[in-house]
C-alpha cells in the first residue's frame, strides 16, 4: 500500500477543490490520485475500489448537499466512503462553507461513520492553515522527534 491519498468528491461542486487539493498534495510530495487525471481504462467501479485499498489516505471534499444522495446503493461517493472506512484508511474529511451534516438516520451506517472523523475546515482566506492541516493529516514516515536537554552549566 502507498503513503498517497484517494480525493473523494461529489462531481461539480466538489471538483474545483478537490483540483486544488491534489496540485497541494503533490507539491507536498504525496501521490495523489484524482480520478479525472488518473483513472485509466476499464471497470471504473472496481478501478476506483482498488485506487482507495492501494492508498493509506482517503481525502473528502465536503460540499453543500454532497451526501445527500448517499441514501441510494448505487451512489458513488456512498461507495467510496464505505469502501475507506471498511479498509481502515485515515480518513480526513474537508468541510467547505454551507456544508452541514445530514440526519443520521438518512445515512448507511458506514457513512455515518463519517462524522467522528476528525475533519478540517477549508479556508479560501487561510489557506496556509488549510494546508498545512491537510499534509500534516497524511500518515507518512516521519523523523523521529528529539529533545535534547542541556546539562552543563558553563553552556548555559
């Protein structure tokens, strides 16, 4: 499995922001994938399955009324976000203006699952803090933290 992130978005609303989180993912050195630029030939469904197992990360554009249609079986993003959940991935959603949570009781229970996610808050006006919120959400190897302490008094 690779360190890289799936987006996950409602087509239309969503696209524009999922364009931008993937250019600041990639500059951030993380393998993104974003279905427009990189699902290839074949079944779609069983591409886009196979993208989210393959990636530690599952980013979600949440836009107004995006999980709305969620209800339905057949729904794509409804798939998406179960599949991520099921597969145990480090699901982080990104909230945008105007989006609020449905009703509970009108999601699969998979998709409510959603909500104890951790999510961020997109900011056209703070993007620095979006971004860097958003790549310190990904997992990845990281250096090892140290503290050193001084003990010599003559340092000091």
């Amino acid at each position: 499995m690779q360190s890289g992130a799936f987006i996950s978005y409602r087509r239309g609303p969503g696209g524009t922001l999922a364009r931008l989180l993937k250019e600041t993912l990639e500059h951030a050195g993380i393998d993104t994938f974003l279905d427009v630029d990189d699902l290839g030939s074949g079944h779609f469904d069983r591409n886009l399955l196979r993208e989210i197992e393959s990636r530690e990360n599952f980013v979600l554009v949440c836009t107004p009324g995006c999980l709305e249609r969620c209800g339905d079986e057949a729904d794509f993003l409804r798939l998406e976000i179960a599949h991520a959940i099921e597969m145990r991935r480090n699901v982080v959603p990104v909230v945008t203006d105007g989006f609020s949570w449905p009703d509970p009781a009108a999601l699969p229970d998979l998709v409510r699952e959603l909500k104890r996610h951790d999510y961020i808050e997109y900011s056209h006006r703070h993007w620095d803090s979006t971004r860097t919120k958003l790549i310190g959400r990904m997992h990845r190897e990281r250096k090892a933290f140290r503290i050193t302490v001084e003990t010599d008094p003559a340092r000091l």
